[in-house]
C-alpha cells in the first residue's frame, strides 16, 4: 500500500525524496518492511515518541501536574487459517459489556492541559487498565483523571504504598447518575463537578478519535506485542504531531 502511495501521490514521493527523474526507484514492499524490522529491533519508534514529546515540553506544549488516563480494545485476527493453525497466543480475549473482544488493550497517558500523549503502553487485552497506571503518570503530576472503569483506584493496597501515589488527588467519573435526575430548586454542585471533570477528560478521547477513524488504528496489523507495541508508538507520535498542526504550530520554528 505505501508502494503504490508513493507511484500515486508527488506529495508522499517529497516527503520521501524519491526523483523519478533521475530515475531512483521507490522502495518495494520487501526493502519497506526490513526497514520496518530495524526500527523495532533498535528501539527506533520509542526514540521517536520520546523526541516529540522533549519537543512540545521544550517548547512549552506540554503542561505538567495533571495526566490523564484511559484504555482502548484492538481487535486482532481470530482466525486459525495460518501455518500454525492457531491465534496469535499474545493476545487475548476479554469481555466488555455484554461483548467479548481478542486483542491487545492500548493504554495512554494524555497531558490534562493540553491533551498531548506523555506515556503510551500495549498489553494483551485481558490486563487490568488499573495495573498500567503507574506506568502511564509522570513524576511531577498531581492529579489524575479517568472514567469510572478506574473507581477505587485510590484504595488499592499498592497505590497507598506508594508516596506519590497515595498524594495524588483522583478525579474520576462517577457511575452513580442520580446527579443527572431532576432535583429540587437550587445550585447542583454534583452535576456541576461531574461536568467538569469530563470536560477535562474528553481530551484523551480525541486522542482515540485521531488514531482509530483518522489513522485507521482499529485492529492490530502484526502478530505479538512488541511490532504492535512499535507501532502503537509511531501512532503516538503522528498523533502529538497532527495535534500540533491543528494548533497552527510549525515544526520548522
């Protein structure tokens, strides 16, 4: 697909400074997916998240003491029509809702300021969101947002031995809807704050909008974590790009 994308598009052949005049040749399908594999094999899509992210901190994009967190389901292939005769065996199924999903889960953690990906990890699909969450907070936050899949987060014996865990404020959605139901006459501070806190919270959810209807994210493309954790990384990346572009920022600055 990207071989044919660079025939079709002068703008893909720029970017990658192809000259069909001086007669060079557009990399095949072969030589695009060894470049691929030294690019997971050297850490190279990681070094990648990590440079854009120093980037917008660099430039003051990125404002620190609040993150906040949130999970989403990649489908993977069920089928068993494969030499092995068997599904990829680093994934896994899991039930939400009345559904059940095989795949991987996608964690992130979104700035709470600005809605930029600070940390990003892949998992099989029946982790727990709440076991990755340390991994997703910086050091200097403060507070934490998420749904109301993470009640209780605060009352795990882990996170209350933790220092920093322990002092962080825990700003989640709640389940109970009774704030939304007609009340008597006066100010409803509960509907109010809840508002609130989704308000701040909707952010990781355009997060989620530019990588699955955008970028097309919405199954796994290769077998195992670690390709798909590569990917996942590179996802990240075009993300807090596209996101700097919408804000009118030019890279070259």
């Amino acid at each position: 697909g990207v071989e044919d994308a660079i025939y079709d598009s002068y703008a893909f052949r720029k970017f990658m400074g192809v000259d069909f005049l001086n007669e060079e040749q557009v990399p095949d399908a072969t030589t695009l997916c060894k470049f691929r594999k030294l690019l997971n094999d050297n850490g190279i899509t990681k070094l990648l998240f990590d440079t854009m992210k120093a980037f917008l901190d660099r430039h003051g994009k990125m404002m620190h003491g609040g993150t906040i967190v949130d999970a989403t389901i990649m489908e993977a292939p069920t089928s068993t029509k494969n030499a092995g005769k068997q599904r990829d065996p680093e994934m896994h199924q899991v039930k939400k809702g009345n559904e059940w999903h095989f795949g991987e889960r996608m964690h992130i953690g979104v700035d709470a300021g600005t809605g930029y990906i600070h940390s990003l990890e892949v998992t099989p699909a029946n982790r727990s969101e709440r076991d990755i969450v340390p991994d997703l907070i910086r050091p200097d936050d403060e507070v934490l947002y998420a749904d109301a899949g993470y009640t209780g987060l605060a009352k795990r014996e882990d996170f209350q031995a933790d220092s920093h865990l322990s002092n962080l404020e825990y700003r989640i959605n709640t389940r109970n809807r009774q704030h939304w139901k007609v009340r008597a006459p006066g100010f409803d501070w509960d509907r109010y704050i809840e508002y609130q806190r989704s308000r701040v919270r909707s952010k990781v959810e355009y997060v989620f909008l530019i990588v699955k209807r955008l970028f097309g994210y919405r199954k796994v493309r290769y077998r195992g974590l670690e390709k798909n954790r590569a990917h996942a990384y590179i996802l990240g990346t075009s993300a807090n790009a596209f996101m700097l572009a919408q804000s009118g920022w030019r890279m070259g600055r």
